[in-house]
C-alpha cells in the first residue's frame, strides 16, 4: 500500500536507536532555574515577581505582553533570587527570573481545574493562553493564537502532528507510547475549540507501535489514524497537510487559508493539563542523545533546567563534544555552551562529536540541481542563495525566498558544502528589514 | 544568387538609410561638458559621490545641483579639472582614508567559537554576535576587501583587514560593508591611530585581546590634547595628530600604531616611505 507523503524531501539516518527504546524518566530537579523571558514567537513576558518573594509552582512569574505572546510559570517553588539577563540558547543573553528551588516542588493553589463540558470555546482558549501553552513541535507558537483563527477561517481539518521527522529525537514517540490519553483528550478539546469535522493524527510509518496503538484507542472515536511514509520533512506544517488533504498551503500563506490546523502531539497533551486540570506548562519531554553522551535518555524536563544539568544526568559527556544542538541535527540551533537553561520549545539536545561535524568548505555551485530536487517546498534554493548573498533582496523576494522553511534540505544534498539555508536565511533577514523600512 | 545578393544589398541600404536618418532626427542633446566630466572621473561607478556612477555625478554636475568635489577617489586633481570644465571655483573636499581599528588577528585575539559557514562578515555576526570574543574587533571574513571597488584591501593570513594607504581613495563602500563598524575615516594626513574599537573595561579585554586598548589613559597622559579617553577606548584627536607618535611607546599593549612606520603585525604591505631611510 502506497503510504501518503509531499514532493521532495531527504532521508537521513534517522539515529533514533540512540533513545528510542528508553522510557520516558523525571529529570531529577536542578539547584537552580532559569527561566528566559523570551521563550516562544511573539513578545516575550514581562516579570512579574520580584527579587526575595516566594513563588510557588505554576505560579505566574512572567505575564503575557499583547496578543502573540503567553505567561510563563514557575517551574518549582522556591525563592526568586534574580532578574537579569543570563545566556540563552538563541544566541545573545535575555532577561530570565533566576530561581532557587526550595525542594518541597509544592503546586500553586491558585490551579482551576474544570469540566471541558461546562466551558465555552472561547474560555477553553483563555485557558490556554493562561496557561502559556505554546506549539511544542519546537517553534513554540503561542497556541492560543493559531486555536483564534478568524471568523472567515473555518478550519475543517485539524491535524495532529505525531511524525517527529528530526532525526535523533524521540520525545514525541514516547509520548504517544506511554500517554495516549493525555493526547487523545487534547485531541478532543481542540476539535471542539475549531469545530473541525475532520480529525486526522499523522504518524510516520517508522513508528508502528505507535501507531498500533493510536488505532487502538482511536477505534470508537471519529479520529482517523494516518501512517505516513517516512521522508524528513514530513512533520513540517505545510508538507503534513498536504499529505494529509492533498491541498497546498499558498505561497505566503498559512493553513487556515485552506481550511486546516496543525497541532502537535505534546501541545495537545499540554492543552489537556491546561483545560482540565488548569496546570500551566512548565515541562515537557526532551532527547537527550547522541554519540557523545554516555547516557541517552528522554527525560521530563521542567523549563528553566540548565543544559549542563541535563548533561549531568545522563552520565556526562562521553568525548569532547564537536557540536552542541538544541533540537534536532536538521533545524536545531547550535549552542555554544551548556550555561543555557531548556525553554518550552527544548525538544532535544544533542551532543555529537568532532568527526560527526563535516568541515568542508564551500565551493562553487555545480548546477547540479540536487536542491531543487528536494525542496518540500520547490523553490530554487541555490538561486535564491545567490541572489541574497550577494544582496538582492528584491530578486530573492521573487524566487519567494519568504517561502522557505528552512528545513535543512538543500543544505543536507549540496555536494559544494555551500551552506544554502544560512544563505537564505540572510536574504530573508534583508526582505524582513526593507519591509520595515519602507512598509 | 545574384537577385540574393542584390536583394540583400538594397536591404542593407535601406537600413543604412533609416539608421542614418535616425540618429540625426532622434539624437539625444547631450551637453559636451558632460561628456567631458565623465572622460576626467575616474569610472570606478563607486557611489561615494551619492549618485548613480561616475554618469550620474557628470549629470548632476553639470544640471549645477551638486559641487565639484564630491568625488573622493578622484582627489584634488579631478577636482581642479572639473572646475575648469564647468567654469567655477572649488576647493578640493580634504582627503580621507579608511582604517581598521584592529589588531587582533587569529593569532592575538581570542574566538568563540569554529566558524563554518559564508564567508561573509554580516552573516558571521548573525550567529551569536560573531565568532570572536572581542565585540568590536575584526572578524576577517574580507566583506570589505569584496565591497573595495580599488583593491585596496589586504586579508592577512591572520584573519585581518589592513587598507592600502596608497591605493584606499576614501569612498566609504567598506565602512558601509562592515557589520563591527570597526572601519573609520581619518584625515589623509593623520597616520597615527589606536587600532581597538573595544569598550569593554580593560581586565575583560586582556582576557581576549593581546593587542586590545585597555583605556589606562598613559597614551593621554604622554600627549593631553592628542588623545581621548571615551567609554573604555582611546581614541586619536585628530586635529592633534602630529603631537600623537609620543605616545606610541607608552602604550602597554602595543595597540597605537603610526602608519607611516608600518602596516600591522601579518601584513605585506611597505609604508609609502618604505626606502627612505627613519630614525629607529
């Protein structure tokens, strides 16, 4: 049976081997916390505590600045002991709430727990949004704002992304193994919150105990559990949609144009601890992995624990790492130390060594048109590349270099090295910084 | 094959006609000082001027909207021909030259981390603030010697941009290029710079720099009015260039170099003077 998938795509090894097989186990809670400010897309939280008070766990420590953006909670209870900016996984360091755990991990009494049955969709959204539920995929959007899509877009279809295309990662498969129905009645809250008719969970083929199992417990549900050939990168908003529907979303648009929404398996397990027990989110699973750490592991993080812990806690190094990513090997952002704490959107870190890391310079594009080839988007990556680098930003606007989603794959298949998404990168930074200049 | 060639010979004819006819009914009006303009601009099309090209600054010129010495590549001696061409005065704008405020090359400045990607200066900074420790320091990935339109531009094997005192004409394009703002412009005569553009305190900048200025004022201390300590970073006065060389020996780390004597540690490039005989 010919499984669904997009146009383009790679296949890299996917190394889940590392920690797939390994349960999912409580990251021991370190002495410290540091809680960015700056975790999600959109405006970043502004504190709310102050230095010296006591916060209890999931206690508000940061709230919500506009529209696109959420609160952040306090991961433990203990005493605030700083604000100030600390480093931080996305490069320069942001202001975070340094926080001293107190060792009695005591819960707020502030939680509301509900019945789903006796909300409105719109306080299930508040609920959401309070709870500071963002996408758990990694791009941390703040889920409340894609669950407020406006009137005019109806989504029919709501898809719910269990593919974790990242090779490396396992976070999501574990989750689905060892929590399906924290997953399945987030499902059902955010079906209801879209009124969507059409509920698909989307599972790559090389996962088929999970999948056994989603079909299991989708069996007296509507649900339809979907098996997806396995092609990075099939967890991508845009390309699960369209092997799910069929349909593309426009250039330059977003899923709600053609009626669709995608959420990830965690976000919806997320959307359930907010909704029903009212607990906001404060950890999440995250791989641990790869050739130079002693131990993989996938562990339960809580937001705000310091890399150098988490290293810690699986055994240490095993060598001299060469690269330290946060993510996966495809989209993650290289760190450049472990004095970074884990954020909402931390799906994984993972340490490889020298020889993993290919030091080939670039050399000249060859024509070869293996980008093109497979681009999930079919754009022309290395045109696109060209124009940017060398500043053209109007001309790479035309190749809609505000399409790509930097996946990784052009640069994966170049056999120049030429680091093509870093090129395109640059070029959408220019279009991004002309448009604010001249809107 | 006669009728093709005679048919072939009336066509060319024809065209030749029509061409002819052409160019005098549709002749574009061009002022002959224009022309004459471009045939004394030097024709790098650098834009210093802040038009379109060495064409559109002969425009500008002679439509009498701009001045006669707004072209810096050209010097005083294009500024003296155009003046005569347009038939006005004009004092020539005084010469600028651009330098790199740095010292720190690979092997005296420390990085952050192993850089793989463009070799492109603004790229670098993009991730993480650039691979080298230092803030304000060169990062060597020659966007400047790309943008320089006269090849006045040296990358040492060290990883830093030295400018060519004889060849720079003071167009600008690398200080618009680079992202560090580590290039400025000097009057042509000043030859004597702090080559640091740090303003980190001076035990931080010991820590990553071998050659960084550590602001312990004893530059300005040898020579008051030709020095100034501003933010962390000293800088020459440069109305006060000629009293600066004092200063040079006292400086414990050894960032104020004078041009006149030499280029910095790494490069290949003589000072201008280089055969004429100096006090040690």
């Amino acid at each position: 049976m010919k499984l669904k998938t997009f146009a383009g795509g790679i296949h890299p090894p996917d190394n889940k081997q590392w920690s797939s097989h390994k349960a999912i186990e409580d990251c021991p809670l370190p002495t410290e916390f540091v809680v960015p400010l700056a975790q999600h897309i959109g405006a970043p939280s502004v504190a709310c505590v102050e230095i010296g008070q006591y916060v209890a766990k999931g206690q508000v420590i940061g709230t919500a600045k506009g529209f696109v953006s959420v609160p952040v909670h306090a991961p433990t209870s203990g005493e605030v002991v700083a604000i100030e900016y600390r480093p931080h996984s996305w490069g320069p360091s942001l202001p975070a709430i340094v926080i001293k755990p107190d060792g009695e991990d005591l819960w707020s009494t502030d939680l509301q727990p509900s019945d789903p049955d006796n909300l409105s969709t719109d306080d299930m959204i508040e609920k959401v949004r309070l709870a500071g539920v963002v996408g758990m995929g990694g791009a941390a959007f703040p889920a409340h704002v894609k669950m407020s899509p406006p009137p005019e877009k109806q989504v029919r279809t709501l898809i719910i992304n269990g593919v974790e295309c990242e090779p490396y990662l396992t976070a999501d498969y574990r989750m689905m193994l060892e929590e399906p129905e924290r997953i399945l009645q987030g499902v059902g809250l955010l079906q209801t919150v879209f009124g969507a008719e059409r509920v698909v969970i989307g599972i790559e083929a090389n996962k088929p105990d999970a999948i056994a199992l989603f079909e299991k417990h989708c069996a007296k549900t509507a649900f339809e559990v979907v098996s997806l050939h396995v092609k990075y990168p099939q967890g991508a908003e845009k390309q699960l949609i369209a092997a799910v529907t069929g349909k593309q979303v426009p250039s330059g648009g977003l899923p709600m144009d053609i009626g669709a929404a995608v959420h990830n398996v965690s976000t919806a397990a997320a959307v359930t601890d907010a909704i029903v027990h009212g607990r906001p989110l404060i950890e999440r699973i995250c791989t641990v992995t790869g050739p130079a750490i002693r131990e993989p592991k996938n562990l339960r993080i809580r937001i705000g624990t310091l890399l150098s812990h988490l290293v810690e806690v699986c055994g240490g190094l095993a060598e001299e790492p060469g690269k330290i990513i946060l993510g996966g090997p495809m989209m993650g952002f290289t760190q450049l130390e472990f004095n970074v704490p884990a954020t909402k959107g931390t799906s994984g870190l993972l340490l490889l060594r020298m020889q993993d890391v290919d030091p080939r310079p670039e050399g000249p594009c060859i024509r070869c048109a293996r980008c093109v080839q497979v681009c999930p988007i079919k754009l022309l990556p290395t045109t696109i590349a060209a124009y940017a680098r060398r500043n053209l930003s109007a001309e790479a606007a035309e190749y809609c270099a505000m399409d790509c989603i930097e996946c990784g794959s052009c640069s994966y298949v170049c056999p120049a090295a030429i680091p093509l998404v870093q090129a395109i990168r640059y070029g959408k930074a220019a279009i991004l910084a002309k448009k604010r200049k001249s809107p | 094959m006669l009728a093709a060639i005679l048919s072939l010979g009336c066509i060319g004819m024809i065209a030749a006609v029509a061409l002819g006819f052409a160019a005098k009914k549709f002749a574009v009006e061009v002022d002959p000082r224009e022309l004459a303009a471009m045939e004394v601009l030097p024709g790098a099309n650098c834009g210093a001027c802040g038009f379109p090209g060495c064409a559109g600054y002969a425009k500008a010129l002679v439509a009498g909207t701009i001045d006669v010495n707004q072209c810096p590549p050209g010097g005083a001696d294009v500024v003296a021909k155009l003046a005569r061409i347009l038939g006005v005065e004009a004092a020539a704008a005084s010469p600028e030259f651009a330098v790199v405020l740095c010292q720190g090359d690979n092997r005296k400045a420390q990085l952050k981390y192993n850089y793989l990607g463009l070799e492109d200066c603004t790229a670098a900074q993009r991730i993480a603030d650039g691979p080298k420790v230092c803030p304000g320091g060169c990062l060597g990935l020659g966007s400047c010697q790309r943008a320089c339109p006269f090849d006045a531009i040296e990358m040492t094997a060290a990883g830093l941009a030295v400018i060519n005192r004889e060849k720079c004409t003071g167009c600008r394009k690398c200080v618009a290029v680079c992202p560090r703002q580590v290039i400025r412009m000097a009057p042509a005569e000043a030859t004597v710079h702090v080559l640091c553009n740090s303003h980190d305190k001076g035990a931080v900048v010991r820590k990553y720099c071998q050659v960084g200025c550590i602001a312990c004022q004893l530059c300005k201390k040898a020579a008051p009015d030709a020095y100034k300590i501003e933010n962390m970073l000293a800088t020459v006065v440069y109305e006060h260039h000629s009293e600066a060389a004092v200063a040079i020996a006292k400086c414990p780390t050894r960032c104020i170099r004078d041009f006149a004597e030499g280029y910095p540690d790494g490069s290949a490039l003589l000072p201008a003077d280089a055969d004429k005989p100096h006090a040690a």
